[in-house]
C-alpha cells in the first residue's frame, strides 16, 4: 500500500525497504470498485452445490 493504494500484488512474502507488513488476520484486502461478489453456483460448480436452504450454513 503506498498512498492508500494497492501498491503491488505478489505470492509469498516480499522484502521491500521500508516496507511495514500488516497482520491482517483472516481479513481481505480488495481493491476499491471492485465487485468481489460471486455465484459460484453459476461458474464451475454448477450442478455441484445444493439448491435452496441457509446459504450462511452452505459456506
């Protein structure tokens, strides 16, 4: 993050000067504007999952 920005995006841990890594926990950082919904019923696993009931409970 630099600016309140998305800086950069990589896999594993990254070494940058200065850098300050943030514990987030089981948060998710998701770029602003971002639909980050899905249905996943409709994608590839269609027909997989089951119809109606308590979605909460699904998940």
């Amino acid at each position: 993050m630099r600016d309140g920005r998305i800086e950069r995006v990589a896999r594993g841990r990254v070494s940058i000067a200065r850098a300050r890594e943030v514990d987030l926990g089981e948060a998710i950082v998701a770029a602003g504007m971002v639909n980050a919904h899905a249905h996943l019923e409709l994608g590839a696993l269609a027909g997989r999952t089951p119809r109606g009931g308590d979605f909460a409970a699904w998940v």
